[in-house]
C-alpha cells in the first residue's frame, strides 16, 4: 500500500547537501520532505564502529579555505582537532628507498626538485586563471580540456619524476582516475576549488583538521534538526514531472511537490525513472560523468609506534601500491591508526585478490614506508565505496576529455520544477563536504526563489 504525502520540495538523498538545502529551505518556511535509500544519512559521510574501532569510513577532513563547512560546524556546535604532523615525512621514490624529509617538495635529485617546484608555478598561475564556478570560461578551456593531464604534463617537462609526481596529486589522490583519463581543464579546476595548486601540494593544509566524533556528525545533527521530514531506507524508484510538479514515487510513499531535489552523485541520476524522460541533452551530460576509484585503508595499533621514530604519519610515492599514507589517530586515544589510499588502476588489481592477498600486499606497502611494524595492525579495514550500491565509486565525479567545456555550464540548469546537485557539480569546495554544503545552500536559495514567498521559520 502505498501513503500520498504533500510538501513544498522534496529532496532525494539526505548527504550533506541535500540535508542543507532542506534546512534552508524549512528556515525560509516551506514544507520539505527528505527521501533517503540508505538506512541511515550522510551518503559518502559514514563514522562506524569496526571491532572496537571508530573508522571514518568516507570523508573526513577540514582545511582552512573550507570555510562554509567551518561555518555549519560552528552552528551546530561541534569541535575540529588537529591532524598529528609533528616530525618527519617519508618519499618512496622509483629506487624504492625509502627518504625522511619535510616540508612540500618531495627529496629526489636536485634537478628534480627545482622541476617539480617549477611545475607547481606553472599550475598555479593556470589556476589562478581559472573560476572554481566556470572554468569552461578560461581563456584556453577548449585546448585544456581537449589534452589529457598526463599528455599535458609530458608537454611541459622532460623529468618523468616529477612528472610523476606532480600527476599524484591530482590523479591518484584527489580524482582518484588515471591522469590520462580526464583533462589537464579538469585538474585546473580540482586546483581552483582549493585555492591553488599549492594548496593541493601541502598536506598540513587540504589535511588540517578532524571533527571530534567524525564528520558523519554534519548530516546527523542536521538530520536531527529536520525530524520526522527524513525518511529512510525510501529508494525513489520513478519521479513524475511536469508544469504543475512533481511525484517523487517511493515501494512505499508517493510524495507530491512543487519542486525537487536530487541530491546524488551523477552516477545515480539514471537510477531513477523519468516520467516524461528528461531532455536529450541531460541524459548525455550525465554519461559524460563518472566517479573515481580508491580503497580507503585504515590500520589501528596498539600505539602509534612511527612517532618513536621521530615520523609524522605523511607518506607519499606515486610509485608504491598505496600512493599516501596518514597518521588518522582519533581525538582522545592512546591507539595509533593510520590511513592509506589505493586509487585507479591500482585498485582494479587488488579487487582482483582475495581479501587476505589485498591485506597482505597493502599491509607490505605501509611497511615500505613505516617498517616491519606497520604489518601487524589489531585492527584492519578497507573502505570499499565502489560496492556501495548508493554510491558505486570515490571520491566523486569528473569529466571525461571535452566534457568540461562541452557540458560544465549546463550542469546547474533545472529541467522543469527539478534540480540537480552534489558535491560532485560544485566549484568551491569541488568533491569536498565544504562543496556539498555550499551546493546546498545555493540549491535551497534558488529553489525557495522559484516558489511563493511565506514567512521564515526555524527549524
């Protein structure tokens, strides 16, 4: 049997950005109601307990220029703490000797160190060209966004090291996609919505802090605030639309409005059932994205030994199977966690493996760079948000070549009484939560401009 609700919008999916375009939108006094699939909220925002141990299965972090997420935090009253940087970082380079170092610039040959700083200027001065908001905009978007990064990249230097590694920073830990998979207009605007390349470079920065009780707090307490409006385990199966509204349509609940809000990756746009279908050119927008590929990989220890020796947790090498590696100690334990990444190709390999085989040659790349300590962690788990069905990749998603400027402007249209947006479509704040929830906010003024004024509420 199937219950007919009414409301203002409804907002399908109920991660960070739709819970705060539906909070805005309740604040400016119209009737929302959040559809969910999940049995619970946050999308690619997930704190869980694994055996004893709290793991931030997706994201986690607060750098400084995140500045609407630091703004939600500070409304809804949660506390940050700093991530642990104290001491030495560690490169793993192609002679696969592990070297102690700090600063940004990973120790290689003196020639490979000045190329990479002068890849990092020449990054930085394309992105301070570029509009988080539009970079199809730029000056030469159509010959950037033709090029693939790693085509781009041979084009402006001869060091294949530093190639290498500047290549990392965008490809393996930011797209997690092959640096020949997208476009060098694509790695400008992953560049721009942190600032700067040079933000991208520095690990204290893009990795400054952690919400004490995880980031997954965001969207709970937000949900909290909006009560009986969210409703979970509600899979939209078929959104009805025309001049007069919309149907989102529910196994079990039919709600009836005035606008919508699919909140979702882009991935899962087509998991929905259009009815009249939607226009020709935003179903092939939609196949032009596509999300990345990593394995997030946490290790817990009963203490954090690296620090002993004098070692911050930050780990880099384009050339080992985990690419980064971090100290993810959590706020108030004596315990030592560590987490790594595993991104692209990389990752289609391992998940070719058994588990114990993927254990066994992650765990030996933590090693290369941490010791003979780092095979023996008491808790072991690998974050997997490719089999997630409500999500199916990560970090989030980009262009293929051409598709920035082929399609980028019409990302933000609305089709009749629907809109689109995530994370995934945001300048600022570009596959961060800090762009989930400025998305949200724009979503939710845009959408509340479009129907009759009503008096504000607080909800």
């Amino acid at each position: 049997m199937t219950t007919t609700l009414t409301c203002d919008v409804v907002v399908i999916g109920a991660g960070a950005t739709g819970l705060t375009a539906a909070t805005d939108l309740v604040r400016s006094g119209h009737s929302v109601i959040v559809l969910e699939a999940r049995d619970r909220v946050g999308g690619r925002l997930w704190t869980n307990d694994i055996d004893g141990q709290m793991f931030e299965i997706g994201g986690q972090w607060v750098s400084p220029d995140q500045t609407a997420l630091i703004a939600t935090l500070d409304e809804l009253g949660l506390e940050t703490y700093s991530r642990f940087r104290d001491g030495e970082s560690v490169y793993v380079g192609r002679d696969s000797e592990p070297k102690r170092f700090t600063g940004d610039i990973f120790p290689a040959s003196k020639t490979t160190e000045r190329e990479i700083e002068r890849l990092i200027e020449v990054l930085d001065e394309l992105t301070a060209q570029t509009d988080p908001d539009a970079p199809w905009n730029h000056p030469r978007a159509v010959e950037l966004d033709h090029v693939s990064f790693k085509d781009w990249l041979a084009t402006q230097s001869d060091d294949e090291e530093a190639r290498d590694n500047i290549a990392l920073f965008i490809a393996d830990a930011m797209l997690t996609k092959p640096a020949h998979a997208f476009s060098a207009l694509q790695a400008l605007l992953m560049a721009a919505s942190a600032g700067s390349f040079s933000n991208l470079v520095d690990a204290d920065f893009i990795l400054d802090k952690r919400v004490v009780g995880g980031l997954q707090s965001v969207p709970l307490a937000l949900a909290a605030r909006l009560g009986d409006n969210v409703h979970l385990g509600e899979a939209v199966r078929t959104l009805e639309w025309g001049d007069d509204g919309v149907a989102a349509v529910t196994d079990s609940l039919r709600v009836e409005a005035k606008r919508a809000l699919v909140a979702v990756p882009p991935n899962l746009y087509n998991r929905i059932a259009y009815n009249p279908p939607l226009p020709r050119r935003r179903q092939q927008l939609h196949q032009h994205l596509s999300l990345g590929l990593v394995i997030k990989v946490h290790a817990t220890y009963e203490t954090p030994f690296w620090r002993e020796s004098g070692l911050s947790g930050t780990a880099f090498s384009p050339y080992q199977l985990v690419h980064e590696a971090y100290d993810n100690s959590n706020h108030g334990e004596t315990r030592g966690t560590l987490v790594g990444f595993v991104s692209d190709e990389k990752a289609d390999r391992l998940f070719a493996l058994s588990p114990d085989e993927r254990r066994a040659e992650i765990l030996s790349s933590l090693a290369a760079y941490y010791g003979p300590a780092a095979l023996e962690p008491v808790v072991y788990y690998e974050s997997d948000w490719a089999a997630e069905e409500w999500t199916q990749g990560a970090y989030a998603a980009s262009f293929d070549l051409g598709g920035l400027t082929r399609y980028g402007a019409d990302q933000h249209s609305a089709v009749g009484p629907i809109r689109f947006g995530s994370s995934d479509i945001a300048g600022l704040g570009f596959q961060h939560v800090d762009g989930a929830i400025r998305m949200g906010h724009r979503l939710g003024t845009e959408i509340a401009a479009s129907l009759p004024a009503t008096a504000g509420v607080t909800p």
